[in-house]
C-alpha cells in the first residue's frame, strides 16, 4: 500500500515537473502558449523613440556649444554709417512747397532763338521821342514804322515761342514732382497788379495743374518788382528752418513798370529767410535779373539751349538726383552764379 502511494507521488512530480519544463524549452503541449513573446514595435512608436534620441542629442550638443568661448566683435571693427549722399551742392533743398512766377508778357511770343538783329532793332528804336516840329514828327513816325516792322517779324517767328517752351517744361516737372510736394503757379504781366494765381496744386490736382499751364495767356508788360514783392502774401512757407519754400522766377525781359525787382528781392529775403530764390532767363534781355538771385541769395541761370529749361526748372525746385547733380558742370554749384552769365 506504501508503495503503491509513493509511486503515484512520483508519477506527480514527474507529470508536473515536464508541464513545467516544456514550455520552457519552446514547447507548447496541447497547443497552449505558455511563454508569450512580446509583439513588435509599431512604426509610430519606433519614430517617437527616434525623436526623443535627437532631442536628447540636439541638448547636448546646445548644451556644449554654450560652453564654448563667444566670439565679440570688437566696436572698432564696426564700420562708421555713411553720409547720405548731398545734392545740395547744386541746388537747394527740397521743400514741401514750391512757388512758380511765370512772366506772360507779351514779348514771351517771340522765339526762343529770335533774330538777335530784331531784337537790337527793338531795343535801339524805341517809338516816340516827343520831338517837335515837323520834323520830329516825321522822325517819329518813321521810328514807329521801324519798330512795328521788328515786332511783327517777331510775332510772326518761325521758330518755338518762349511760352510754349516754358509750358512744355512747367508740364514736364509737374509729372516729375513727387507726391509731397505742392506746386503754386502764378503768372505776372500787368503793371499796378498783383501776380495772377493760376492754383495750388498738390498730388491728387496734377491734372488741374496742366491744364493751368497749358491755358497760361499772355498779357501786358513785366511787372517783376511787383510779383516779387506780392511773394510773401502768396506763400506760408520760408518764414521758419523746418517750412523751407523754393520760389523759381522764369522770365525773358526785364521789370518795364517801374519797379526795382532787385530791392524788391532783398526785401523777399528779410521776409522770408527760408526762401531759396531760382531766376531763369530765357532771353538775354532778362539777363539783368541776375540781381534778383543777388538780392535773394539764390541762382541765377541763362538758359543757353531749349533742351535745358527742363533740368533747370528741376534744379531750381530742389528736384534733381544726386547723380544728376554729380553730372552737373563744377562752375554751377550752390549759388548758381551760372558761368553763363
């Protein structure tokens, strides 16, 4: 009976023992997984270990840099800011207004390149001497005669007119302005009378300024002194630094109502400091206007070549590049005593 139960316990150990054992040694008795192997890593969370690894090596390596010695920059070595480059060697400074005196005398009919015989003729024989007796009369009437031949020759020029040179330049530098810049036009002719103020135009009345120009007519004579003198009750600028104005004269004679345009310049000066006074010639009768430029302490320019009227009116409005003022002549700088003159 002993035996019989200690064989059975032995029988037991055995059977438990190999259930035990096998599945150890990869053997799966009744088709029972008794030692489950793990499943493999999907692809997300293999990307996300990657990500952590260069995280991990990214800090590292911030981390060592930061230990490094930092590289200065010694203030020496900075290089100095340039000046911006100058125009003012050839023109004033731009201003936000820029008031425009045309003369429309009636001689601005006449061509621009107008025989310079006529024009002696004109200036030699004036009508009239008031001689009496007859043959003062006579002497008049025939001086009269003279000077009305001249003048009809030059009425009738074959050539461009003055005016018309001087609208197609006022045109051109109204469509060369930039946006913040004003443009005042006046014209003068009548003697007793004010300039007349054709309009103040700013960017969104570029249109109204041509027009303006192209409608410009003639009238009278040159009352020079008297549009100068009126300049400062036409314009709120040139009485304070930071409110400069740039007042361009254009002009083909001299002042015949008169007037001392050259005290009234100094008299514009003392009025408005501020002022840049520009005195364009077209014609070598309104050479004698160099005293305005004189009595301001602004330029004079003699426009030699119908081409130049344009760039000078630029100039005189403070309007050139400054590779434009570079290309300039040395002999006209900032007093633009022009070496024509």
């Amino acid at each position: 009976m002993i035996r019989t139960v200690l064989w059975a316990l032995f029988f037991c150990l055995v059977f438990a023992g190999g259930a035990l054992l096998l599945p150890a040694c990869g053997l799966r008795p009744w088709g029972i997984d008794a030692c489950q192997t793990p499943a493999p890593p999907s692809p997300i969370s293999l990307a996300a270990e990657r990500q952590a690894e260069l995280l991990e090596i990214r800090n590292d390596l911030l981390a060592t840099a930061n230990l490094a010695p930092q590289c200065r920059i010694e203030e020496a070595s900075i290089p100095e800011p340039s000046e911006p480059e100058q125009t003012a060697d050839c023109q004033p400074p731009r201003s936000a207004e820029v008031l425009i005196l045309v003369d429309v005398s009636m001689s601005m009919r006449w061509d621009f390149d107008a025989d310079p015989a006529l024009l002696a003729k004109m200036r030699d024989t004036p009508p009239g001497t008031g001689q009496g007796g007859l043959a003062g009369m006579f002497a008049d009437m025939a001086r009269q005669m003279e000077y009305d031949a001249a003048r009809t020759q030059l009425d009738n020029g074959p050539g461009i007119d003055r005016i018309d040179l001087a609208r197609s330049a006022l045109v051109d530098l109204g469509r060369s302005v930039p946006a913040d810049v004003e443009l005042n036009l006046l014209s003068f002719a009548e003697c007793g009378r004010p300039p007349q103020q054709e309009g103040r135009f700013g960017s969104a009345s570029r249109d109204g300024y041509e027009s303006a120009v192209r409608g410009l007519g003639l009238r009278g004579n040159t009352a020079l002194a008297e549009a100068i003198g009126a300049v400062p009750n036409l314009t709120q600028g040139g009485r304070a630094s930071d409110q400069p104005v740039n007042v361009v004269i254009l002009s083909d004679g001299e002042d015949n109502c008169s007037g001392d345009p050259c005290a009234a310049a100094r008299a514009l000066k003392a009025n408005l400091p501020y002022a840049s006074v520009s005195v364009i010639s077209m014609a070598e009768a309104a050479n004698a206007n160099a005293c305005i430029a004189d009595g301001a302490d602004g330029s004079f320019f003699r426009i030699t070549d119908i081409e130049d009227l344009t760039r000078r009116l630029r100039q005189a409005s403070g309007l050139l590049s400054a590779e434009e003022c570079a290309a300039l002549p040395a002999s006209e700088g900032p007093e633009g005593k022009d070496s024509n003159r």
